[in-house]
C-alpha cells in the first residue's frame, strides 16, 4: 500500500494525516486562524511519530477546496513545496468528497449532501455515492460541486444524508430540495485522514498531478491562486 501524507487547512480545523503500512496517523485540532503556525510543527510530528521521513513517501495529499480561501492557500503552498523538494506526486482531494467520506465511515449511509459554509449568506455544496465493488470502495459524484444560496438548490428526488457546516442553514436548504436528509451529521470539517483514504485510491488510479499543479479549487470566479516559487528544500 502506498505511503501518503495528508493535509487539510481548509476550514478552522487544522489537520495531518499519514498512512504507513495500511495504519492511519491523524492529528486533528481545531484551531482558527493559527494554520500557518501549526501545519509544519504538525507534519514533523507525525512523521516522526511514523519514524519515516519525506523521502520515503509515495505521495502527498491535501484538501483542494472548496474551503477558506486564506487556509486553502496554506495547504497549497506547503504541499508544492514539499512535493516538489522531493519529487513527490501530489494528489488533490475535494474537501466536500472528504466531508461525505467521513460521514459513510461512521453512518454506512451511501448517498450524502456534504456542505461547507461559503460565508457572504453561500454554501459550497456537492453529492457524492459510496458503494462497494469487489471489495474497494467506489466513489461516484452525482451533484456536481457549486457555490450558490442555500435555497438556490431545486428539487431534488434521492434520499439523502447530510454533513457539514453549510447544513447551518438546514431548514432554508431542505425547503429548496423539497425534502429533509435521512440521517443529519452535525457540524463536522474535513478531517486529512478521509483525505489520505481516498487518496490512495486515487493514488491507485493514476490521479496525481505534479507539484507546480497542486493548486486549489475556490469555485469562486473571482478568485485567482498564483503559484509560488517553492521554499520548502529537500531532506
């Protein structure tokens, strides 16, 4: 199984991950505004913690976005660096597929509406469907990932679960969809562990893009990402 680190900076939680040897590493903190701070601190220790160091990676994970346009750029820019230190592949996951990720592992329910605040009265929203096949887990996106009001959505005719800081506006959202979720996660953030799951699957798959093109996905127009020169050497 492949090696992968994870990151995610994309919401007030701060979180790294590490798969090694098919076990899962995961720090996790909640922690507004101190992202820029913490996130190496944080990648060092688990890498220790591992007894591994950058070299030994196959991969490195982040969430792409959507999310916090100042975090998202925190992740993006360490992740090009460190990638491109070492000559890593990275792979870009959606921080809403990982938000839905999260709620399948603890619910088992396969058909959810993860949503984010988008701030500005906005929800970042998508529709991701978890099945199985042959033993791996399938990942399908059936709602394609948008930013819009929360009753901007229309009908909508599946039954579905629903996690996420965007369901804040959950009596507006369910008017527009014409129908309540089956099963409600409270607020939950993406977490770098679902990160670093479904990352070796697409790891597996080919899914990876060079550190110049770990960028981030805003969904907003109006915002551009410029890459920067990497700071990060090699170790």
């Amino acid at each position: 199984m492949p090696t992968i680190l994870a990151l995610d900076t994309s919401t007030p939680a701060c979180s790294v991950a590490l798969i090694v040897n098919g076990a899962v590493l995961e720090d996790f903190r909640i922690a507004p505004r101190q992202h820029n701070d913490l996130i190496l601190p944080m990648i060092e220790q688990i890498l220790a913690q591992a007894g591994i160091s950058l070299s030994q990676l196959d991969a490195i994970a982040f969430g792409r976005g959507p999310g916090s346009f100042t975090g998202l750029r925190i992740s993006a820019g360490v992740v090009q660096g460190l990638a491109y230190g070492q000559d890593l592949p990275v792979v870009p996951v959606s921080t809403l597929k990982a938000l839905a990720y999260e709620g399948y592992r603890e619910c088992n329910h396969d058909t959810w509406l993860p949503a984010l605040d988008a701030r500005m009265g906005e929800i970042y929203i998508g529709g991701y469907q978890f099945s199985e096949s042959e033993g791996d887990l399938v990942v399908s996106e059936f709602l394609t990932e948008r930013v819009c009001k929360p009753d901007a959505m229309g009908h909508f005719d599946k039954e579905f679960a629903a996690i996420g800081s965007g369901w804040i506006h959950k009596e507006v959202i369910e008017t527009s969809l014409g129908r309540a979720p089956v099963l409600f996660c409270d607020e939950r953030a993406p977490r770098a562990a679902c990160i670093a799951e479904l990352a070796q699957i697409d790891f597996k798959q080919g899914k990876m893009v060079n550190a110049y093109h770990a960028i981030p996905t805003y969904l907003r127009d109006e915002v551009t990402w410029e890459k920067q020169p990497p700071k990060i050497g090699k170790r």
